[in-house]
C-alpha cells in the first residue's frame, strides 16, 4: 500500500504516521504459563517497535513519519488510534484473490464499521498500481437520502484542496441486471423519478455550495456505481457509510459490497 499511501500524502500535503498492533493472541502459550503478562506483552510490543521502525524507511523515515505501537484487536485499535489521535483518513488494504470475497470478516471491515473519519481501501497492491499524480477523477456516488448532504459536502471540500475534478454519480435500480449499464439515459427512466432526482441533486449542490457535473447510471445499483466509475476512468470513488454507529455498524450492505468488487480504491465517509 506503500505507493497509495505516498500519493494520498502528495495530493493532500499530509503528515503520514505508521501503526502496527500487537494481537496478544499470537503470544507464546508456554511462556504465558512461566512468565508474567505484563513482561511477555512488553516483550512483543518492542519486537514489534523494531520491526516497525525498519519498516519502509525509504517511503517513510523514521524522521518525518511517526511509527505507533500498541496492543490489543487490530481494528479496535486501529479505530481508537485513529479516533483519539485526531486522523483525518485511515488507509487499508483490502486482499486479493478468494480472501476478498471475505472481507466482511475482515480487520477492514471491522475498522469501517468503527472509524470516525474516512477511510481509503484498495485492491491489493500486488495486482494493481496507483494512477499518476496529475490523474484526479473522483466521482462521488450520491443517493436521495439525508445523509447525501454530509458524503457531497466532503466529496465537494476534499476535491477541491486536492485540485480533484470530481461528479456526481447518482445510480437508479432499474432494468434487467443482466444488461450492461446505461449511463445518462432519458425516456428509459420514469420522467417522475429522473426530476424528482435532478431536483434534490440540484438541491444539494445548492446547501454545499459546489457545482460538478452530475451523472445517471441504470441498472444493479452496486453494478452501476462501479460501472460508471470505470466509464469514466475514475481513481476514488466515494461513498457513505452512516453518520452514526449502531447495533448494525456504519456500513450498509451496498457498502460492503462496493468496497469488497472496487477494482479501484474506495473513500467510505
């Protein structure tokens, strides 16, 4: 992730600071039983400081990144750090291959679920790599809901002190899934449903003050997002999660799902 993380820190003029966490699982059991605690957990946790503080050096000197430590579950602390130490954006790798297909088990999933602040994901660098600097097409995926106002007054703010060209996404569940997606349409769209749209998308632009293209894609709503993005050769895609945590989390199913078939990176706000 190394790559994404220095061109998020390029774009956004960003401090960037490194965090592992000690998983008192992975503790020896024989020396659980023969010595404290206390003693073996301080043990693992400045093996863990060495190991971090040679990690990436190149990418990342020790001078200029601070290197965080810290015991415990990897996503709960991963959120707590995050939280407590006033970050603005958490950056994460999702996996390759099958295991992605289990990302709702995932440490990922769980620190979407429990961030504050936004979160970047990303198909595993392994098998793709970043766009170039001056590439900045974000699209932001905006629903009707009340929550749209907060996503597109991010989307709106971070574009902007990013120099990001960004749209507006706006996706319909309509036809047969099978189809491929349909960009922009006209007739195909009930033309109550498309103004009744077209006026609370103007409507939000209006309350955040910015003014960007918008655009309408039919079909499988998760498969028109990511349709569209690749249409319109996007590098981020931004989307919701709920503003408040709760029995069921932040994150909603569409959102799982997004993050999990992006083929390009994710900002879940």
């Amino acid at each position: 992730m190394a790559p994404y993380v220095q061109r998020a820190s390029a774009i956004l003029r960003a401090k960037v600071s490194l965090i592992h966490v000690v998983d008192p699982g992975s503790f020896n059991s024989f020396a659980l039983v023969t010595e404290p605690f206390s003693e073996i957990s301080e043990d693992y946790l400045e093996i863990g400081r060495a190991r971090l503080d040679s990690f990436l050096t190149e990418a990342f000197p020790t001078s200029q990144c601070a290197r965080i430590v810290v015991p415990g579950d990897a996503a709960a602390e991963i959120a707590r750090v995050g939280r407590e130490g006033g970050f603005d954006l958490i950056i994460m790798p999702t996996r390759s291959g099958r295991f992605r297909q289990m990302l709702l088990g995932s440490t990922t999933a769980k620190v979407l679920n429990d961030a504050d602040c936004p979160v970047l994901t990303s198909t595993h660098a392994e098998t793709i790599a970043p766009r170039p600097l001056e590439h900045r097409e974000w699209l932001c995926a905006i629903g009707l809901n009340p929550d749209s106002e907060r996503v597109l007054r991010f989307a709106s703010r971070a574009a902007a002190e990013a120099g990001a060209k960004i749209s507006i996404i706006h996706a319909v569940a309509a036809g047969d899934a099978d189809l491929p997606i349909q960009l922009d349409l006209k007739e195909e769209i009930r033309s109550a449903e498309r103004e009744r749209a077209r006026q609370r998308l103007a409507e939000l632009q209006t309350i955040v003050g910015c003014d960007v293209p918008v655009h309408t894609a039919a079909g499988s709503v998760k498969d028109a997002l990511l349709g569209a993005a690749r249409q319109f050769n996007a590098d981020v895609l931004i989307v919701g999660r709920s503003a408040q945590p709760g029995s069921h989390g932040r994150m909603r199913d569409l959102t799982y799902t997004l993050v999990r078939d992006s083929p390009f990176p994710v900002v879940s706000v």
